[in-house]
C-alpha cells in the first residue's frame, strides 16, 4: 500500500512540474507576441504566418491592412503578423 501511495505522489509531482515548465514556455511566447504586435507601425515590412510578406499600410484594433504588391492590398489579423523584416 505504501508503495502505491509513493507511486501516486511521484505522479502528481511530475505532473505538476511538468506543467508549470509548459506555462512558463506559453507565457513567454505571449509576452513576444505581445511585444511584437506593440512595435507595428505603419510602414514596416512584415511576414504573415503562411510566408506573405507586405508592407503595413494600417492598422486597426484587431486587423491590419498590408500591402503584398503593387495594386495588391489585404486585411488580415493582427496577430497572423509573425515577424518584422
């Protein structure tokens, strides 16, 4: 019986650190998204996530509108905008 008690205990403890290494992993994926999402400005060439690159030519609250090429423009999401390039 005591063994089965130290099985569950070792469980829930790996467990439990196994998850705070996951929150601490998708926190700091938020925070440079966040931070990313804060340095657009108008004028900065960017990537979208399936590999588009444009330029930005405004921003809203939630989308912004990008120039891919001459003629060219789309509104996407914020936050499909990957990289400053």
């Amino acid at each position: 019986m005591k063994i089965f008690l130290i099985l569950i205990a070792l469980c829930v403890i790996v467990t439990g650190i196994e998850y705070l290494f996951k929150y601490r992993r998708i926190k700091n994926t938020k925070d440079k998204i966040i931070q990313l999402q804060n340095q657009i400005k108008i004028g900065d060439n960017i990537l979208l996530g399936p590999g588009i690159y444009g330029q930005v030519l405004n921003i809203h609250d939630k989308t912004a509108v990008i120039k891919v090429s001459e003629g060219v423009e789309i509104t996407v999401d914020r936050f499909s905008i990957v990289k400053l390039v």
